[in-house]
C-alpha cells in the first residue's frame, strides 16, 4: 500500500524594487509626474538645493504612490502599518524597497573614487581584503547601511563591526539574523536586507517620467 506522502512548497518572500533617476529628468518633470500634495509641495521649502528637491520629491512620490500613510519608530526610521519598506537615494538615484512579509533596510550608493581613509575607517580586517575596486566598497558600504536600516536603531555599534560580508547570503548582528543581497544596476549599487536568515527573490522596476 502507497504511503500518503505530503509535499510542502517553499515561497520564497519577495522584495520589489523601484528605481528612480533624478539625474534624467528636471524638476518641473517630476513634479508633474508625482502628483504631490499641497503639504507634500510645502515640505520643498527647506531644500534649497535643486538635486536634494529632486531626491524629496522622488521619495514623496514613491511613498504615496506605494506605501500610504508613515510614521516615524524611536530612532526616526519611516514604518508603515500595512508593509515593510524603505527608501535610500545617493546623487541623484533614488530607491524604495517594499516586502510583505519582512522587515527590509535598503541602501544605495552611485559608484564613484572611494576615500582610502574611509576604506580605513568603515572596513574591518576581512572587509579591507575584500575589497579590490570602487564597486566592492560601495557593496561593503551599503551592506552595512542596508542591515543597520533593517534593524532599525541606527548606528549604535562601530561600524567596523556590523557586518557586510557574504556579500549576498545570511549574517548575525545585535542577536538578530538578516539575509541580504545586492544588486549591480547600471552606475550604482544597491543593497537589499531582510531580518531573517532566509533567502529572497526580488524584482527591479525602472520608474520614468518621460
């Protein structure tokens, strides 16, 4: 007699990503593209500096569009009632990660000359022989950005210590695993991490105002 035999099916969490260069675009673009509201135009008043507004004006449209309403925790991070996000932006490139089912910590960095003293400063022992060229330290750098957005709480530790590699794969940090991974898009890097040791899958989508 066949024996019953049950088979579970693994789904793995998913992150979706959205990528938004401000750097293609004008500010009167993007401000007709994101549909902002009388409180969100008012928020511009306080940068004065073209390429930061476009940045604010990116994060506002991306929380709006795929969040909904935001609160701040202890430590000044961004949550959402309904969703686990995060938003990052570095010259111009401007990120959003969104997840389900899992707290996440995004971090991207637009990939220019790396300062050797802060190689120094940021790289422990391991790190600091890892990292041949400017693409392996900002996958260092938003490893650690990444996991210290996931956890939540800021930088409380050196940041010598919080760890970046396996680049892509699980770590232990403050009693808490995470898994992260990290995407070579273009002229910048990404790096995505979730709390958990769990392996993830995730989908890029290119946003445009044209």
């Amino acid at each position: 007699m066949a024996q019953n035999m049950i088979v579970e099916f693994f789904i793995m969490d998913k992150v979706n990503v959205y990528i938004l260069d401000t750097r293609k675009c004008t500010l009167n673009e993007l401000l007709s593209f994101a549909n902002l509201s009388v409180e969100d135009e008012k928020s511009l008043d306080k940068f004065k500096i073209i390429d930061v507004k476009k940045e604010h004006v990116a994060s506002i449209y991306f929380k709006n569009k795929y969040i909904g309403e935001t609160y701040l925790n202890e430590y000044g991070k961004p949550l959402s009632k309904n969703i686990f996000f995060n938003i990052s932006h570095s010259k111009g490139v401007v990120v959003l990660g969104v997840c389900k089912t899992r707290d996440i910590g995004v971090d991207v960095e637009v990939i220019r000359s790396k300062d050797e003293e802060l190689v120094k400063y940021i790289c422990n022992e391991e790190e600091y022989e890892f990292i041949k060229n400017e693409i392996d330290f900002f996958t260092v750098w938003t490893n650690k950005e990444s996991l210290v957005k996931c956890l939540g709480t800021g930088i409380r530790n050196k940041i010598k210590t919080i760890p970046s590699l396996p680049v892509n794969g699980p770590k232990a940090f403050s009693n808490e695993e995470f898994y992260s991974k990290v995407i070579k898009n273009g002229n910048h890097v990404i790096s995505l991490t979730l709390k958990g040791d769990k392996d993830f899958e995730y989908e890029l989508n290119v946003e445009s105002v044209s």
